[in-house]
C-alpha cells in the first residue's frame, strides 16, 4: 500500500506515464532508495489503483512512437 500512497502523491503534482513514473523508483533516487520497484510491478500498482477508481489513464499520441497512457488523479 505504501506504493501506491507514493504513486498518488508523485501523480498529485502532474500527470505522468508509466516511464516517468519507473524512473522515480530507480537506483540512486530518493524513492528507490526504500523500495526497488520492477516496471511490471509498477504497472500492476497502477492498474489497481485505476480500477479503484482513484487514478485515470487517457492515451497520449506520439509522433514516430505508439501513443503512451498517462495517468492522472481523479477528483
């Protein structure tokens, strides 16, 4: 659960994709530091916390990559 309390509050500043999000829990980062989180851990957090209706994910396109989903606080 601490996880998940860390995503809200990383997402409560700016909607983020997963990517960004990874990056804040990797080595040598403040939150890395206390839990070392897998990218598909972080995407099983991120999906619960969709279907508890707390986050949203919406697609973002790009231009020469496939659009990315980035997620962002509901009210």
């Amino acid at each position: 659960m601490a996880v998940e309390y860390a995503l809200l509050g990383l997402l409560a500043a700016d909607a983020r994709h997963g990517y960004d999000l990874a990056r804040e829990f990797g080595p040598d980062t403040p939150l890395g530091d206390i839990v070392h989180l897998e990218p598909s851990m972080l995407y099983a957090h991120l999906k619960r916390l969709e279907r508890a209706g707390q986050i949203v994910a919406s697609i973002e396109p790009q231009d020469s990559r496939p659009p990315r989903r980035v997620f962002s606080l509901t009210a």
